[in-house]
C-alpha cells in the first residue's frame, strides 16, 4: 500500500458543495488540502437543488431568523464572486387569501428586504395581474414580486473545486474512502479507486459526506454519530417553458409547502420541490408518483395551461441531510447546519463532521467550519473567501461585453454557442478558445456545439470522466444528446482516456 502524501493537514470526505467549500477556505490559509469523492464532483445532493441562491423566504415562517439572514447576506456575496453562473431573479407569488393573509405575505417580504443587505436586487412590491395576458388562472388577480438569484448549482461546485486546485489543494475523484483510524496523532484514511488501494494521513479529517455523513462515522470510522440524521427527499420535474418572461412563480399550496415555477435553459420550465422522507439506497433516489402527482397537482392549481404526465421531460431528485430536530414534518424540519468537532482523546487527530447545509449558504458553513478546526492549526491565514471571484468572475465587465468578444473571435460561432460558454466558463473560455479563430478549430463537433476542445478542456481541468459528467454537470447539454450523440461521446472519451494513459506510461 503506497502513502502519496506523509501528511495533508486536512483531509476532505466528499465533493459536494460542502466538502469544495471547505478545502477552498483550507488551503487557501495555508493547509495542505486533499479531497476525494466517491463519484464525480456534485453527483448527488448539489446537482439535484432547485437550481436557487436564495434567503429562503418560507424559513421566516418557522422562525429560522439567523439562517435567513445569513443566506440573504451571501446572496449578495455570491453574486458577486460569480456573476456569470448566477443572476438574479424576480419571483411572483400569487396571493390565495385562504392560505395566507396579504399583510402576513407584506410584513414577511419586508423583513425579507430588510434583514440582509440588498445593494444588487430590487425590492419587493405589491402587484397586480392582466387576467387576460397573465398565465395564471383567472381568479388569481393580485400577488407580490421579491427578488433572489438562480444558480448553475453543479458549476459551483467545479468552479470551487478548481479554485481549490489552483491554490495547491490534492482533488481527487472515483475515490472512495473505505476506512479511517486514528494513529499516533494523526488520521490513517484508506482510500480505494480503479487503480487499487492506497493511504493518505492527515491532521484533521472532515466528514462533508452530506447524506452520507452518519452512516460514515458509524460504517467507516467504526464511531457513534454525534447527531441523528434526517434524510429528505426533494424532486423535481420538468417541462417545455409554459409561459413567456424570465420570471419564476412562487406557488403556495394547502399544506403551506411552496412550490417553485422557474424558467430554466431558455426551453424548459422547473417545477419543484417536495419534502418526504427518505429510507432507502442513497446511490438509487428516484422521483415517486406521488411526488410527480403532488407536482402537478399544485402547478394545475395555479395555472391556466395544465399539464399532465405526459408532458414532463424529465425528472431528478436529491436527499438532502438535515439535522434531526424532532420535528413531525419534514418541511419544518431547519436547514440549518451543525457542525461537530470531535476527539476521542485529548491530542487525537480531529474529526469534523457536517450536518445539514445549504446550497446558498456554503461558503459561510466552510469559514465557520475553518474556525472550528483553528486551535488545532493556531499558525493558518485569516478568512478570504467573501471578496475573493471564482474561476472565470475575473476580469468579467458582463456576459453580454463577453458574449460579444467570444463572436468577434471565433467568426461562425452561434449565439447560443456564444451564450452557454459565457455562462458556464465566464472569462475560463478563453482557456479553450486561446488561438481559435473559427469552429473547425475546435475540432470533432460531438452535437449540439459541444465541440473536442471543450471536451478535452472538462476532462483535462474540470475532473470530467463520463459522458455523464460533461452533460449533466458540467454543460445541461444532455437535454439535447440523442443515445447515438451519446454514444459517440463516450467513444471519443474512451479514445482520449487511452492517450492520456499512453502519455503517462511514456
């Protein structure tokens, strides 16, 4: 058994949000960082959102003050460290004077406005709809408007990643940690991939394993959890775009859950979440029935235009792990997160486990985890993640500035072309498009502008493996792909895998 490093600081279980956010705020104070994921970056929980950086305007209603305040304070903060895979968005929510009354839904969206600060987003206000133009049903003539932000979920996740490698942090992915013990003061982390078997050690390790995070401790640590775990499930379908304008609905319903409505990739529209409790394979959660009527049933409620089965695209569903509060319903259930800083004994190696998050909240979960970790590294740098951009913010004046320079350089490129590659590389692009002047020096054309260069690009710099790497994290092109696209892809991926192994062994 090999041992690639003699000792990492800190070791990261899991490439969630989570665990990139944390081995970001490490390294860059100093720490020698290694991460490793069991599948691709964001494969689970952090793809699988409603796609938002949002305060969490429902939160109020169960009085989670300081965790709405924090998201609302980040939201500001994340938008401006990675304008071009988040932007701002505008929510309409009807008003059902049944569900909630008008001076309820006022007082909520003032503190809404007021609790965090707000310098980007406009404020919320009091409107009315034209039955005739609006796409709601006709008894629904007034509502609100507030703003949030809608986010590439799975891009921030990469972009945190590879912001964590560029400052020296060890990433690793198809990385399984079978085992931990603890030895002579530091932590023994066995790890497993298709190569074989092998060994790092570290000062500290962080469990960021998200759902996974309790049955880590107690299957691979050999160690009780500090906290019981409550595992939810939120789904999600989607559907052709349903109604015209870039704003999304907030859509309140009988059981006081709300229900998103979000325009996503210029054709489609997102409809989701639910909460429901979630007992079974992590590595298999799939969309239920009754989630897909449940869906339905709300949006039908609220909209002229019904739709039926028949009309969904596609689905996805995530679990996310919350902390166990005891609570009989899962949407009551806090998003909040713990943190647990443990120790069998006075100077073993510690262990930090992460319990619950948000995806909007990340980067504030990782500084607070940091400064638990602090007295055990007393020499590490000050935090410096809230000014600091993520890959592809720098030098960005604007996407539609930056769309422009892509066409004016690469002549016979589309603007859809133009307009995906400014929103998920940002100023990055130019690492592929360093020298090309037309499309066919992007080389083989795999469908839909997704072109060879872009491809080796993702697998080179952005950890992409798999065809499903490429189309469903890294680019949403996997909408798109037909099986023979698909097919084709995995067959250039296999032929660029093989040269790569051929450039190593040389």
């Amino acid at each position: 058994m090999q041992v690639s490093h003699p000792v990492y600081d800190v070791v990261v279980i899991g490439g969630g949000i989570n665990g990139v956010g944390i081995a970001v705020d490490a390294v860059g104070r100093g720490l020698s960082v290694f991460l490793c994921e069991k599948d691709d970056l964001a494969s689970h929980t952090s793809s699988a959102s409603s796609k938002l950086i949002h305060g969490g305007l429902r939160y109020l209603e169960h009085k989670e003050f300081r965790l709405v305040h924090e998201a609302l304070v980040e939201r500001e903060i994340l938008l401006a460290k990675a304008p071009h895979i988040i932007r701002p968005l505008r929510f309409i929510m009807p008003h059902q004077p049944h569900l909630r009354p008008a001076w309820l839904i006022r007082t909520g969206l003032f503190v809404y406005d007021h609790l965090g600060k707000r310098e980007k987003l406009a404020s919320s206000k009091h409107i009315h709809f034209d039955t005739a133009t609006s796409p709601l049903r006709e008894e629904m003539t007034q509502g609100f408007e507030y703003s949030d932000c809608a986010v590439d979920d799975a891009r921030l996740v990469v972009l945190n990643a590879l912001q964590a490698h560029e400052r020296g942090a060890y990433i690793v992915t198809q990385t399984r940690c079978n085992s931990a013990y603890r030895e002579n003061g530091l932590w023994m982390v066995q790890l497993e991939n298709a190569q074989g078997t092998y060994q790092v050690q570290a000062k500290a390790l962080v469990n960021a394993a998200g759902p996974w995070v309790a049955q880590f401790i107690q299957q691979n640590l050999k160690q009780k959890s500090p906290y019981g775990l409550r595992l939810v499930q939120g789904s999600h379908i989607i559907v052709p775009r349903i109604y015209e304008g870039d704003k999304a609905f907030i859509l309140q319903n009988d059981d006081q859950r709300i229900v998103f409505a979000i325009p996503y990739l210029d054709q489609y529209t997102l409809i989701g979440t639910t909460d429901h409790e979630y007992k079974d394979d992590l590595d298999q959660v799939r969309i239920t029935q009754s989630e897909i009527d449940y869906l339905l049933d709300v949006y039908n409620d609220h909209f002229k235009h019904q739709l039926g089965p028949e009309d969904i695209l596609y689905t996805y569903s995530g679990v996310r792990s919350l902390c166990d509060d005891e609570s009989d319903n899962p949407s009551a259930i806090t998003r909040d997160y713990t943190l647990a800083v443990s120790q069998e004994q006075k100077n073993d190696a510690p262990l930090l486990s992460v319990f619950g998050g948000k995806l909007t909240t990340y980067r504030k979960l990782a500084e607070s985890a940091i400064a638990h970790l602090q007295p055990f590294f007393p020499q590490m740098k000050k935090s410096w993640t809230e000014k600091a951009l993520l890959p592809g913010a720098e030098n960005l004046i604007s996407i539609e500035l930056l769309m422009q320079q892509i066409m004016q350089s690469v002549e016979d490129v589309p603007f859809q072309l133009a307009s995906r590659w400014a929103h998920a590389y940002g100023t990055r692009v130019w690492r592929f498009l360093k020298d090309v002047s037309t499309t066919e020096e992007l080389g083989e054309d795999l469908g839909h502008g997704l072109f060879a260069k872009e491809v080796d690009y993702l697998v080179d710099q952005e950890w992409a493996r798999s065809s499903q790497d490429i189309l469903w994290r890294r680019s949403k092109l996997g909408f798109q792909f037909t099986d023979d696209e698909i097919q084709l892809l995995d067959q250039y991926l296999l032929k660029l895998h093989l040269k790569r192994s051929q450039d190593t062994a040389a």
